[in-house]
C-alpha cells in the first residue's frame, strides 16, 4: 500500500508546462543542432550554472523535453511532450542523478494517472489509477525483475481488496 509521505508528494507535484517563463535571473543560451538556422536547444544558467535545459527533438519549433538540474548540476526531474501536443505527459524524477520515479499522463487531463517507483536504480512498484477518480486503485509490486503481486481496489475506498499474483493485467 501506498505510503502518506508518497501519497502527499503526487499531490504537491504538479506537471509544470513544458516550456516554463524564465525567471528574471536566468540568461538562456539558444543552440541550433540541425543546421537549419532555427534553435532546437535552449540552455538556462542562472550565475553560470546550469538550471534547465529544453529541447525540441522532432524541429517542429517547440520544446518537447525539459530538463531541470539541481545546485550541482545534477538532474533532478525531466518532463517530456510524448506525443507532440504542447503538453507534459510523462514526468522523471531523479535523486543524485537516478531515477526514482515517474509519473504518466495517460488522458491528457494534466494530472499523473500512473506513478511509476524505483528502489537502487530498479523498478519497485506501480501505480495507476485507471478510473480518473484521483485515487489509486491499481498497485504492482516487483521484485527481481518481475511482477510479485497485485492489488486491486475494487469498491473505490483507496484501499487493495484483491490481490494476485503473477503477470500483470493488460
């Protein structure tokens, strides 16, 4: 089941847009990577140091991969324009430059509906919510590399009524 601390952190994540306003002390350099005098790469720095960078990776002219960098430059959360709309669909959160979680907008209403967790560097668990109630009502726990049991909510009260074991439903 699903921990307060984790539970609270989904709600204060909100997908960011995936092309912030700068912020008044950040200076951007723009890099044009494809020779098409366009830039497809932006870079921010805020006192030289690198803060985010945004790139444009099918040169339609908009930032479809945003990435944020902590005080020592390490990245510390990505978020991707998966299907070329404007919008953030998947967002990667990372601790000392490994990857943690990530979230996933699968209906396009801006808010996480899979959370994805990762324990060393290895996936640990996911979660979904499959009805757009805003609650979990789908858990995977993995262990070695497989799926160990499932949960399922099947009365909407947050909580697992079910589980299995085995392969995960589709």
């Amino acid at each position: 089941m699903k921990k307060p601390e984790e539970a609270q952190a989904k709600e204060e994540v909100a997908p960011q847009p995936i092309r912030p306003e700068p912020a008044a002390n950040e200076k951007v350099t723009e890099k044009d990577t494809n020779g098409d005098q366009k830039p497809d790469v932006w870079i921010f720095t805020v006192d030289g140091r690198m803060v985010r960078k945004e790139l444009d990776i099918n040169w339609d002219g908009r930032v479809d991969l945003t990435t944020y960098y902590g005080a020592r430059e390490e990245r510390e959360r990505e978020a991707m324009d998966l299907d070329f709309d404007g919008k953030v669909d998947s967002v990667y959160f990372y601790e000392k430059g490994i990857n943690v979680r990530r979230e996933r907008d699968l209906n396009g209403d801006g808010k996480p509906d899979v959370w994805i967790f990762y324990e060393k560097g290895r996936l640990a668990r996911k979660e979904r919510d499959s009805n757009g109630d805003g609650r979990v009502d789908y858990w995977e726990y993995w262990e070695n590399n497989q799926v160990d049991r499932i949960g399922e909510d099947l009365d909407g009260d947050g909580n697992v009524d079910k589980w299995s074991r085995g392969t995960p439903a589709e």
